[in-house]
C-alpha cells in the first residue's frame, strides 16, 4: 500500500513540551482517532502509548474496516498514527502508570520512566487485554482473538474455538459461516452462554463440541496444525487436526490507571461513560474498548467513532467548560 501522508517518526521526550491541551493514553483505534479530531478542533495534542495500533497489532488481516481492503493490523496502526500526526498530534512511546487531578483541574500524567505532563483534560483509550491460554504454540500464525476480523480466512476450512461463554459461541456462529467444521473447546460441560445461544448454535450442523477438555499444546511448524487436548476429568490427552484456533476466554479491560481518581467502573473494570465519552470525573474521558458499551461490538470501527465522540467532548470541555 502506498504512503497515504507524509509525517515524522515517534517523537522523542526530550522533543515535547510538558504542557498540553489533552493527552490521550493509548494509541489503537480510539486514541488515534480521538487524536485526530483534537487536532483538527486545533488543541494541542499528545498521545502516549506503549505501543502503536494496540490489539489490532494481533490481528494477521483486517477486512471489515470500511474502505480499507486486506492490510495487516499493524499496518493499519501505522495509518493511524499518521493520519493523526498529520493534523499535529504528537506520539510518545512510553506506558502511563498513574494519572493525578490537580486542585487547578489540570490533570498530571506520569510515564514508567519518571515524565510529568500536564494537560487540559485527558482521554482514555487503553483499551482491553485479551485473556490467553498461556500454552506452548500460542505465537502460532492461526491463534486468533478475532472471528470477526479472521473468520473469512479460513473458509472450507477446520477451526476450533476455546470458551464457554457468549463470546465463544458468537464467535462459532461467525465461524461457522465461512468455514467447514468448527469445534467449541470447553473445560465442563455447563456453559456460561445464555441458553437461547446455546441452543442456537447447537442446531448448526457445522458446530460440534469437544467438552471437559482443555488446550495443553498447539502444535505447527510456522501455522496452527494440531492441537493437542487434556481432559478435564481424567487427565487423558488426545489431540485434534486443526487450521485455525480462536481464543474467546474473555476480555480483561485495562483500567486500572485511573482507579485512584475514583472513577466509576462497572463490575468487569470497564470505565463507565455517557454517550458524549464523559466519566463522572470532570475533564476525563475515555473510548473504545476500556469502556461500557450498549452493544458488545467491540469492533475498530466502533472504537473509532467513539475516540471522535470523546474528542468532540474534550473540545467542548477545553473551550467552553461545558461538561
């Protein structure tokens, strides 16, 4: 894919001012986006993070973000960022690990490696951190987070999905659209999935389930082709032919920056914000996948929109103090 901008590289700490109108923690769909539209209102704009693209970085091919065909998570990360950078937001590579309120209603930011910065009010975008299986194999090309952004990749082909709740078995509806056979992997035989789903999917001939069983190895020379099963019960282990495995064990959000400011969480650690992207603490916003959503679409496309709906926030808090 051709350069779409023209933009410098990560800019280094000794390059940036302390003062800012906002900084946005986080650099995936929401924080750049949300980035993008600060620089445009014209606020002066930092977005640190610790790294660039966040969890789309896992995702071998993104194919449903609109108007931007078959390119690589981390590709699309880096388009981000220069979008971004192009109307002036500035990057620094570094992971926040504490947020203050000051009695000026500035808030100060603290880096890992020792950097105060000040600014104006403050987005969180840090998103969420999928949980893994934490097995040998895992780094295989084929272990996906996503049915949504991989599934159509492994059309007429053999998948399992790792879970027992409502995520894993919306992931083998979607799954089970595009490939051959699609196996749900679940250590009991109870589900967590609310049973209208369950029943769903159980009439879908595709699926079948493997159950008391749990993932102890995957097994491929550079991609997912077997993966080897324990059971739960009595400890026997079998092993299954594979081209794709999916993770649906859960989503951890990663909140906990800005728990010291007594900020509203829901009982999953999500931040919990209006429709604007407004917290209860004043002058702080959050988007994207850190939050609480009306609808589980935790999607780039939905993470984006919202980093420009809390941008649009900030904007007015910043000018008008309105909240």
């Amino acid at each position: 894919m051709a350069e779409l901008f023209s933009i410098k590289s990560v800019t280094s700490p000794s390059e940036l001012d302390k003062d800012w109108d906002i900084i946005i923690v986080g650099g995936g769909a929401a924080g750049y986006n949300a980035a993008l539209y600060c620089g445009r209102y014209r606020l002066k704009t930092l977005v640190i993070t610790k790294d660039i693209g966040g969890t789309i970085n896992e995702a071998d091919i993104i194919d449903d973000y609109l108007g931007i065909e078959n390119i690589k998570g981390s590709e699309l990360g880096k388009l981000f960022q220069k979008h971004a950078e192009k109307f002036g937001a500035k990057t620094l590579l570094e992971t926040v690990v504490r947020i203050e309120k000051l009695q000026d209603e500035r808030f100060k930011v603290l880096t890992s490696t020792g950097k105060e910065f000040f600014a104006k009010a403050v987005i969180i975008a840090t998103g969420s951190q999928r949980k893994k299986l934490g097995v040998p194999g895992e780094n295989l090309k084929g272990v996906s987070y996503c049915a949504e952004c991989d599934a159509p990749l492994y059309k007429d082909k053999i998948v399992g999905v790792v879970g027992g709740g409502n995520s894993a078995f919306h992931d083998a509806q979607v799954l089970a659209q595009h490939a051959k056979e699609v196996y749900i992997i679940h250590r009991r035989e109870e589900f967590k999935a609310d049973p209208v789903l369950v029943e769903e999917v159980k009439k879908n001939p595709k699926v079948k389930f493997l159950l008391n069983k749990v993932v102890n190895e995957i097994k491929g020379q550079e991609k997912v082709e077997e993966v080897i099963l324990q059971d739960t019960k009595t400890g026997e282990k079998s092993s299954i032919k594979l081209d794709g495995l999916f993770i649906a064990i859960g989503l951890v959000p990663l909140s906990e920056i800005v728990k010291d400011l007594k900020i509203n969480l829901d009982n999953n650690g999500h931040i919990v914000v209006d429709i604007c992207g407004k917290t209860n603490v004043k002058g702080l916003l959050a988007a994207g996948d850190v939050t609480t959503q009306l609808c589980n679409l935790r999607q780039v496309i939905t993470a984006a929109a919202q980093g420009s709906v809390a941008a649009y926030s900030a904007f007015l808090y910043i000018k008008t103090n309105r909240w």
